[in-house]
C-alpha cells in the first residue's frame, strides 16, 4: 500500500512539474486555499460538537473547516445556526469522558474519544460505507484504503444495496452545506460505542474543489474518523488538517489495530 502511495505523491509531482508548478506544496494544495490561512493546521482546529442527551447517549459532530474560515468563526457560525455543544477550542470528542478513553495512541495519531464499533458475531468490526454520493466523490477507493487496515474490515456498497444484516453501515453522502467546512462526521455513542445506523458522512460539493485528489483526501478524513480514529498531526495522512495526504498513514492502521484487538484473542 505504501508502494502505492509514494508513487501516487511521486505521480502527482511529475504531473505538477509537467505543468510548470513549481512553487511551494501549498500552492499546489487545492484544500489550503489562497485564503489567510498559511500555516500547517493542527488537529486541534477542527470543530467538535458534543450534546450529552437524557437517555444517556451522546452526539457528536466533527467539522473540518473549510479554507479561509477559522475554527472560530467556524464555532461562530454553528452557534448562530442555533447548534448545541459546539466545543471551545483544544476540546476534543468528548468534554465529558468519565471512564471512556481516548485511547490508543500512536505516534500523532488516536482513537475517538468514547466512540468506537462492536464486534457483534464476527472476529473483527464490519462496516460498510453506504454510498449515496455523486461520481465526483471517490468512496469506493477511499474505501480500498481502509479495508487495508487491521483490526476492521471497511467494506463498500452502493446504497441501494441497504445496510447486511448483523453488520454495521456509516452512510456516507455529498451535497450543498454551505462554505464553513469540507466535510463532517457525526454519530451518536452509548457506552462508548457506536450507535447503528447513526454514524454519518456529509462530504460537502460546494466548498471542496472538484479534483480527484481534494475529494479523495476528504473522503479518506470522514470515513476514518467513522472507524474510529481521530485526527492526526502527520503530514502523511489522510486524518492529518488540511486533508491533503489522500491516504491513511501506518500509524493510523496501527491505532486501528490496538482499537480493535482480534476477538477472542
Ligand atoms: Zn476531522
């Protein structure tokens, strides 16, 4: 896979030089923008929501801003629109994570806090991405990504297959959600874990460039924070902000890997 990936990069270089690109990576970062936001983004400037419900289950949103809007003005925005729980800057998944971890860790990147899947009857977590998006949005090789990873089996099926019994399915869709952010995840937890058929991928048209790489490395973000990871201070993966790697990194795989320990192991 990382075969795969450097000659990808290596590829997407030599396609930029053959178009006389030659100025700094970030120009050639159709997600950082030309806007006033230069500087690498840290993890920690994407935006979370958490509501704390009265059955005991908790909501959470994950915004991925949108070149040229801060987390500030990002939380500003939410807030207006009348959203509950919209986090304060370094808040991660959870304020309140009473026994529930946000572990592991490794390297940069770490699990959600709080948020992971079961296992119902099989060895290893299975999750289908249930596709409802147009073609512009690649899924289904996002998706080749992440079926790499151990400890959880990531599968891919067009939505009008419906979700397979006793599995788990995120869907996953595109659309118009305004210009604050790229894309979002959000999903509900009990217990800590994820809730079926509440965890959701919005992968927004109207912010995103409409290039292969900006969408793959989008979808790459939400559909592993779906997983169960969160971000990422790598510069080499995809759950790194800005989401300009398109690919998952090994120590993404390897947090996935402590994650979900094989059953019965
Ligand atoms: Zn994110």
């Amino acid at each position: 896979m990382f075969r795969a990936t450097r000659s990808m990069i290596g590829l997407a270089g030599l396609v930029l030089a053959l178009a006389g690109l030659s100025a700094p990576q970030a120009a050639a970062d159709p997600l950082r923008g030309t806007g006033p936001r230069t500087a690498a983004v840290q993890h920690d400037e994407a935006v979370y929501v958490v509501q704390e419900r009265a059955d005991g289950t908790v909501y959470t949103a994950i915004y991925e801003p949108a070149a040229g809007v801060t987390p500030d003005e990002l939380r500003a925005s939410l807030r207006r629109q009348g959203i509950r729980g919209v986090q304060d800057a370094g808040a991660t998944a959870r304020a309140d994570l009473g026994t529930l971890g946000c572990s592991p860790t490794v390297g940069t990147a770490s699990a959600l806090c709080g948020a992971k899947w079961t296992y119902g009857a099989y060895n290893d977590p299975q999750v289908y991405f249930l596709d409802h998006t147009s073609d512009s949005w690649p899924v289904s090789d996002a998706q080749v990504d992440w079926y790499q990873a151990p400890g959880i089996d990531a599968y891919y099926r067009w939505y009008t297959g419906g979700c397979p019994s006793g599995r788990h399915c995120v869907h996953t869709y595109n659309g118009n959600y305004g210009t604050d952010w790229y894309g979002q995840t959000s999903y509900t937890t009990s217990g800590g874990y994820f809730v079926d058929g509440s965890v959701v991928v919005r992968l927004n048209d109207q912010v995103t460039p409409n290039t292969y790489s900006a969408r793959r490395s989008v979808a790459c973000h939400e559909m592993g924070h779906a997983l169960g990871l969160d971000h990422n201070g790598s510069t080499n993966s995809c759950m790194s902000v800005p989401e300009f790697p398109q690919h998952p990194s090994s120590d993404d795989f390897s947090v996935l890997n402590l994650l979900y320990p094989k059953a019965g192991t």
